[in-house]
C-alpha cells in the first residue's frame, strides 16, 4: 500500500440554485414593496398640493393671496365717476352693478342709489339738516344708518329708500356699520368694535382693536369681507383687516397712491380716505373717499418681506375727541 498513491476525491462544495418558487417570491416581494413605495409618494405628493392649494386660496381677496408679511398695496383694475360733492361715510354694493352710499355734512346729508358704471345717482333720500349722516349697511331689506355726534340712527328700505323706523344704540357715537348677515358691527371713532343686535339695537359684543399692542383709534367705515371686518382708519390712507373675534389686526391695506394720483391732477378739493364696498358674488373690492371724484376697483397686492413700512406711524393716530350734540 506504500507503493500506491491514494487519490483523494475532492470534497463538492454544494451551491444549490434557489428553487425557482423562492426566486418568484423574492421578485414578487421586491416588486411589491417599489409599487407601495410609489403609491405612497404619489399620495404625499397629491397631499401637500392639496394643502398648498388650500393655504394659498384661504384669505384669498379681490383676487390675490394673503402673505406672510401681512402688508399690501394695490392694483387699480378700473375706475368709475364719483360725485364729488358727496362727504362719503358709508358704502357698500347692492348688487346689480348699482351702489349705496351714505354722505355726511349738515345740510347735506343723505342716502342715496348710485349707478356703478356712471356715477349717476338713481335714488336718493334727502336726511333733515340737524343729522350728520354716517355709516351705512345693508342687512335682509334694510338700510341701517347711523348719525354722527348722536346715538341715534334710521332705517330705510333698501328699494325706494324711504325712511322706515328710527333708534337708540348703545355705543359713543355713530361711525361705520357693517354687517355678516347676523349681527351689526359698529365703531364710534375710538379703537372699539362693537356687535349690536339688530333688532334691540343693544350692544352684545365689543373689542379693543390692536396692533402689536398698540390701541388702532378712529375706527371709521366698515365692511365685512370672508370673515374680517374692514376699517378705514380716519385721516389715514389705511384700511385695518380686523379679527372681529379677539380684535387683533390681521393686516394693513395702504392706498395713499389713491390720493396722491389726484392730488398730483389738481383735485385739491377732496378729503380723506373713506368708503370701502365688497361685491362678495364678482369677488370686486371697491374703494373711495369723501368729495372723491373716482370711484375705485381694486385687487391687492402683498409687498415683500423685506420693505419696510412704519405702520405704527403712517396708520396708527392719536385719538380724536369731538364734542357731543343733543
């Protein structure tokens, strides 16, 4: 056995192929998970266009998105004539491409159907010579008016605007009114919103308005637009967006282009700032001021981050006091 040589079998390293029912389901398994994986950024995907979608349209005015800044200015989009002898206190649209408005000055005031397209005024209600007309609403088929320096105001029909009722109300004086088809909203020159009950006429609702801590004074006219209350702020070329719930500004609206453009074309007769009207249906913001010869169509534009705008100075005034009438 010395003599011979012993060979040795190599040793089989057994590498066995998968079973081809275990590779099927490897592959299946793997083309599962791309397709759950794809289903799943889809839906992200579809997602987060939803909520941006939903952001960008949630304060969506006259045709433009809220921005972070909270500031802006606008775009005119058209203009219409105005009478310019009318001392503008309230404003709002009656449909139809038709306005009403309510106009102060004593011996002047009044209440009055005014044409969008022309200016021309196709109904009027002439106020006795002791009332000072100021803010004006709409609410079911009646005009509410309130009178300046007293606490009283009128109610007219909405049609032929004939004088319906008189009452009392409960805040300092007569500002602006609005309404959200519930509820009056008032001011009386302070920095205070009220919600007045439409048939009692009696306050049940009021809030200090303020920005960055800073008390707004001499609210003045209103208007309700999705969910805020609009104030024109007196001697201002600024328009507050007011949280009516908890009184917080949530933005300025700056105009004074506005006057400066007819002051610039010699109309140096006119007064400030006053008069905003939202046509909810054509989503059309309108805006004007007292003896104003335009009338304005507006959409607003958010100026960017990195302008810097003195609110505090150009829109926040000290408080103005008035003596009371009987």
């Amino acid at each position: 056995m010395a003599g011979r040589s012993v060979r040795k079998r190599p040793n089989k390293q057994l590498n066995p192929k998968p079973l081809p029912s275990m590779a099927s389901s490897s592959s299946s398994s793997r083309f599962s998970y791309k397709k759950i994986s794809m289903f799943i950024s889809i839906v992200l995907i579809i997602n987060i266009v939803v909520l941006l979608s939903k952001s960008s349209n949630m304060w969506s005015i006259g045709g433009i998105n809220a921005h972070s800044n909270n500031l802006y200015s606008i775009e005119v989009v058209n203009e219409f004539p105005h009478d310019p002898k009318a001392f503008t206190q309230g404003l709002l649209y009656g449909g139809n491409d038709t306005l009403l408005e309510s106009t102060g000055l004593y011996g002047q005031s009044t209440v009055r159907k005014v044409a969008l397209q022309t200016g021309k005024v196709e109904a009027l209600q002439k106020m006795d010579d002791s009332q000072f007309g100021k803010g004006l609403t709409l609410l079911g088929e009646r005009l509410y008016q309130v009178t300046w320096l007293k606490k009283t105001g009128f109610t007219y029909d909405r049609y032929n605007l004939s004088k319906l009722d008189k009452f009392t109300h409960q805040m300092q004086d007569g500002w602006g009114l609005a309404t959200d088809g519930k509820v009056l909203f008032g001011t009386d020159g302070t920095s205070m919103l009220y919600q007045i009950d439409p048939q009692t006429f009696k306050v049940i609702g009021k809030r200090t308005i303020r920005y960055k801590g800073h008390e707004v004074h001499n609210l003045n006219e209103l208007e309700y637009v999705n969910g805020e209350v609009w104030a024109n702020v007196w001697q201002t070329d600024c328009i507050a967006r007011i949280s009516y719930k908890d009184g917080a500004v949530l933005g300025w609206i700056l105009l004074q282009n506005l006057r400066e453009g007819l002051l610039m074309s010699g109309k140096n007769d006119i007064d400030v700032l006053n008069g905003i009207a939202w046509d909810e249906d054509k989503n059309r913001l309108f805006v004007t001021g007292k003896l104003w010869p335009k009338l304005y169509e507006i959409k607003l534009r958010p100026l960017k981050k990195h302008v810097h705008v003195d609110i505090e100075h150009i829109c926040i005034q000290m408080p103005f006091h008035f003596t009371k009438q009987g």
